[in-house]
C-alpha cells in the first residue's frame, strides 16, 4: 500500500500505461465497476445534515466555500453531470489553492462515500481484489486514463482516482475495528460547506439527516 506522503505526490508522478484486459475498469456506471464512478447514483451522502446525492457534487462544491449559493446549487441536483456542469462556468473562482489540494478532497470524498455507505460500497470496492482500478476517460488523463490504441486495450494517465481507491481498498482490507466508519474533517482553510464548517462524518449520520434534499432546496 502506497503511504500518505508518496500519494500526497500524486500530482508529480509521470503518466502510467495499463491493459485494459489485466484491470477493473471503472467507465459507465451500469458496468461492473461503474459504482467505483464519482457519477454513480445510489450512494448518498450527509454532510452537516444536508443530504447530497453524489460523490462528484461533494467534491465540486468542494471547491467554492466561499461562494455558499454556488455550493447550494451544486448539491441542489439530482444528476451528477448536471452539478458538474454547474460548476464548470465558476472553475476560475475555485479557492486559490485547489489544484493543491484536490487530490486531498477527492481522498475525503471517498471516505465519505465508503463511511456512509460502507456495506454496499465496501463490497464493490473488494470484488475488483488485487486488481489496478482504472478510470477510462476520453479526455482526463490526470484523474484517470485514456485509450491511446485503435484495439482499445492501452490505457495511459495517471490515474489518480483509480490510485485512490486502491489506497482506499487496502485501507479497508484491514478494517477489522470499523474505523473507515467516521471521516475527520480536512486540516485545510475554509473547509466548509454552506457557509458553516464540516464536521467528522459518521456512518450513522446519514440515517439522521435533518431535511429531505427536496426540503432544503
């Protein structure tokens, strides 16, 4: 298992090159793998008592905690693209320091997804076993790897999703005691989210969600 320091220098590593035929590919979310997505619907999230339907609208709000009302309308969507899409036209007002700390968010955002929904996730996760996790993507070689082959078997990129939950699937291998269970908030600035600072995120907090999405937006 990589250590914290070597994935802290995610952002540094050169691109990496990987047979599609030897890895758990995670691409469209109704495949095998597709629940390892940040797209993937059925995995809802607690945060502070406000319920957030997808990994990638946490993460994008993630970006704005000074900018509350865009938060709320990231999370606010029923479909991930769409909060995706709703943050891209604000991308140049993303806190200054983001592309420093992204893959860290995205580390927590994966936390929260196993901590509250840690069964169903946690069972997808293992089933992949000792396998790369790739992320297939026909644009982003940073967050995941693109075909560069007309066979369609080479992927190449750096693939930091699919290292992350590598990290995170080894991490949770040896989880005997259910600490993947709670998520500290990020020791980042302005970790917040709707103008209020995050808490620790428990597995039981999201049995107590204090409104219904359609009630808080």
């Amino acid at each position: 298992m990589a250590s914290r320091s070597n994935m802290d220098q995610l952002e540094k590593n050169l691109l990496r090159t990987y047979s599609r035929s030897e890895i758990a590919v995670v691409y469209r979310t109704k495949e095998a793998f597709g629940g390892l997505s940040n797209m993937a619907s059925g995995y809802p999230l607690n945060i502070n008592g406000v319920r957030i339907l997808t990994t990638e609208a946490l993460y994008q709000a993630c970006r704005f905690p000074h900018m509350p009302q865009l938060q709320r309308e990231i999370i606010g969507q029923h479909s991930p693209m769409t909060a995706k899409m709703k943050s891209k036209p604000h991308r140049k007002d993303s806190r200054q320091d983001w592309n420093e700390i992204r893959h860290r968010v995205m580390r927590w955002c994966l936390r929260v997804k196993l901590t509250q929904n840690y069964e169903e996730f946690g069972q997808l996760l293992l089933t992949t076993n000792d396998q790369p996790i790739v992320e297939q993507s026909r644009k982003d070689d940073f967050w995941g790897a693109k075909l560069v082959d007309n066979t369609g078997e080479i992927l190449v990129g750096q693939n930091v999703l699919g290292r992350l939950l590598m990290e995170l699937r080894e991490k949770l291998k040896g989880d005997t005691e259910g600490v993947l269970k709670m998520v500290p908030p990020l020791s980042i600035p302005d970790f917040v989210l709707l103008g209020k600072p995050i808490k620790e995120v428990t597995a039981t907090s999201l049995e107590n969600t204090k409104k219904p999405q359609s009630e808080l937006f």
